[in-house]
C-alpha cells in the first residue's frame, strides 16, 4: 500500500542557516508525483515543491530544493537561508500514477519546523 | 483573483446531527477534493470530483458524502456526527483532475461535542 514516512515530528533551525526536511515513500506505481506542502498555524496548504518520478534533475523553486532519491524512495526537503516566516508545518506527499489518473494525495504526519532567531 | 474560499470557517455541533461544508474553487478550476485533518496528523482524502462527477473516494463511511454544482462549487454532507468526525476539513481545486499542483483552502475546523 503507498505510504508516506516523515519520521521527524519537530526540528529547530537557526535563522539563516539550511534545513533538510525528512521524507520517505512507498508505492510499486512506477509513475509517480512527490510534493511538498506548508500548513501555517491559519490552516490553508500552501504547495511549495512537485518532484516527478520520471524527471531526472531535483525540482527546485527559490529557496526550497527537493532532494529525490529514487533507489531510496526518498524526497526530502531542502530549506535554504531559513526565515523567521518559514516556521510552520510542513507535509510531504504523493500521488500515485500519471496525472491523468486523477489526484488524490497521500500526505505523512508532518514535521513541525520552528525557525530561531 | 479569489483563492479557493471555505465556509464556515469554524462549526460547532453535536453529536448525531448533520452538517454541510461549501467549497468554491479558483475560477476556472474544474475539480475539488475534499480532505479530512484530524489535530496532529496529516490530511486524509475524502473525494474528488471533476466535472460533476465522483473520480475518487477515500477510506471515509457512507456518512460522508459530496456533490458538486454546475458552477463547480462543492458540498461536503456529513451525517451520524461522531465525536472523531472533529476535524478541519480541507478542500483543495485543480483546473484538470491531476493536476500536480492544488490549491487548498484555509479549511473548516468542525467541532463535535
């Protein structure tokens, strides 16, 4: 069954520095999408990053970078240059099959990300 | 442009009674999933519908059901409310049905007592 593993539940960062977000997933559909979302304390959430299974460079958007690691079925996040703002909970997630078969996500746990100044 | 815009934002009722959250998508958007985040978990998808008809269901009983209007604008109907059916509920809108990118709503926080 696919799954979603985010096994950090908090992480602190100091501001200014980079921060790896944690994600590991499992399907055997070889057509895949990864994201990446942040879920302030308001509520909504706000997509940040898409990885496909068949792309071969890792997806960047401004300071956020996804590490894909195909053999190891990981995705993590990589936050570059942390704000005070960046502090939030951020979820990893899947979809499973080509875009066309719909998209319903899979989403982890989450990791509670608090950014110090 | 308006995002994807939840009402009411916050509900409370008790249990065995029924309850309607609306969703209205971004203009232009076909599709609407619906997603269920009960407090320190991820979300859980309920359904999605695309042109006004069901493309997917989540793990959720028949308690829970949706439609979506000709405008696109969705209904989530739950019935029977349990006390576990306390949750913020999530809609999210595609212009196509897999679409890689959703834009979700800021959600509506369904209180049982």
């Amino acid at each position: 069954a696919q799954k979603i593993t985010q096994t950090q539940p908090g992480m602190f960062v100091q501001e200014k520095e980079a921060v790896t977000l944690d994600c590991t997933y499992d399907t055997s559909d070889p057509s895949y999408g990864l994201f990446w979302y942040k879920q302030p304390s308001s509520g909504e959430m706000i997509f940040l990053i898409y990885q496909g299974s068949y792309d071969q460079q890792n997806a960047t958007e401004g300071r956020y970078s996804l590490n894909f690691q195909k053999a190891r079925k990981s995705a993590n996040l990589v936050i570059s240059a942390s704000q005070l703002g960046d502090s939030a909970m951020y979820f990893c997630a899947m979809r499973e099959g080509t875009e066309n078969q719909g998209g319903k996500l899979i989403f982890g746990q989450g990791t509670e990300l608090s950014v110090k100044p | 442009d308006a995002g994807v815009t939840q009402s009411p934002t916050h509900l409370i009722k008790t249990r065995g009674q029924q309850v309607t959250l609306r969703c209205s998508p971004i203009s232009g958007h076909k599709s609407v999933s619906w997603y269920q985040q009960v407090l320190g978990q991820g979300p859980q998808f309920i359904f999605q519908y695309y042109e006004k008809e069901e493309r997917g269901r989540g793990n959720f009983p028949d308690r829970f059901s949706a439609r979506q209007f000709p405008n696109y604008s969705s209904e989530l109907n739950v019935n029977a409310l349990l006390l576990g059916d306390s949750a913020l509920y999530l809609c999210a809108s595609t212009y196509f049905w897999g679409e890689t990118e959703a834009f979700f709503g800021q959600g509506t926080r369904l209180t049982v007592v």
